[in-house]
C-alpha cells in the first residue's frame, strides 16, 4: 500500500524555530523546501530567517501550492515562490545548481517505500550548488503514536549510507529532535553536503 500526505502538516507537533536554527543559515541564501505541505517551514523562513533570500516551497499536492499562493498575493511576499511539482522528477523553474540548502521535512521515507530514492535524489543534486547542503528530518525508526508504519522509517546510519552512495558526505547530525516521547525525541536531522 502507497503510504501518501496529502498535505498533512506538522506545525502542530514540530517546531519551525528548532529545525531552521539547526541550519544556521546566513540570510540571504537559495532555500528550497522540499515537500513542504502547508508551507510553514517556507514561511517561517521568510519572516526570520532569510530576509534578502529566496525560498522555494514544493509539494505535488496541489491544494497546499494554491493556499500557499494566496498567502503570497495577499501578504505581498515577493521571495516565496510555491511550485507544484514531483520532487522525483524535474522540478520546474529551479535551475541546476541553483540552491544553497534544502529541507526535506518527513517526507524521505515515502521514497523509500515507493522506491524513488534514486530519482529525488539525483533531482536535489541536480538543484543544490556546489558546496550546498541538503537537510533531511525524519521520523526515527521507534514505536510512536505519530508518523509512518515502522517498517518503512529510515535510521539516520541507513539515510547516510544511501546518501553517501551519490556522494553526498555527512557535515551534520541531530540525532534529537522533534517532539518528546516516552523513548525521547521523535526525529533526527542529518545534513550531507555537496562537494
């Protein structure tokens, strides 16, 4: 079975300022949001983060684009760009090496399972500049009431031997993060970098 969002948001159980601090980001760089479902990591980034950037908020579902759309036209908000699209295939309008970092936010275990690793991450390679980074959070491979069926969670040893097959190298690793349970935080966040 096809384990899909369908624009689900972590907003209520994930906190924007934690994940985007963890990206020191300097203020005016390239930011794609991978999968970026309503769009709150997109738009936190704009108000605090990156002032003189540019973000990209993408997710094939097409209903979070349009409200995130709205939310631009009605806030007048000119360096969030929302685009529709397959992250597995080309995303359009985002030319080659033209990001600085990318978030991929709870979304890389559905790749996984759909067996699409290869095409999203050839895509964010193709996108992410030379000296770039590429930031994947995701669930840890623990029994929690929240997330995907276990057998398709990804350990943060299992993310860095794929990513490293593209070589793609390790600059980063959170490995507590997210929302507190019983057996301790919910995520981590492993950042690889683009030599």
């Amino acid at each position: 079975m096809e384990h899909r969002h369908h624009g689900k948001s972590s907003a209520n159980f994930l906190d924007s300022d934690e994940i985007l601090n963890e990206l020191n980001l300097k203020g005016n760089e390239t930011f794609l949001d991978a999968g970026c479902g309503d769009g709150y990591i997109s738009k936190r980034a704009i108000e605090k983060y990156l002032p003189e950037g540019k973000v990209y908020a993408v997710d094939a579902y097409a209903e979070s684009i349009r409200e995130l759309q709205e939310y631009v036209d009605e806030n007048n908000v000119k360096n969030l760009i929302p685009i529709e699209a397959d992250i597995t295939k080309t995303i359009p309008g985002v030319g080659d090496e033209s990001v600085d970092v990318i978030l991929m936010l709870n979304v890389f275990h559905g790749f996984k399972e759909s067996r699409q690793k290869e095409d999203v991450i050839n895509e964010l390679n193709r996108i992410t500049k030379s000296d770039g980074r590429i930031a994947i959070m995701d669930f840890k491979p623990i029994e929690m009431t929240r997330g995907p069926p276990l057998d398709i969670r990804i350990s943060h040893v299992e993310m860095e031997k794929i990513f490293n097959g593209y070589g793609l190298k390790r600059d980063h690793l959170t490995v507590d993060i997210g929302e507190e349970n019983p057996q301790g935080k919910s995520h981590y966040l492993i950042i690889f970098k683009k030599e």
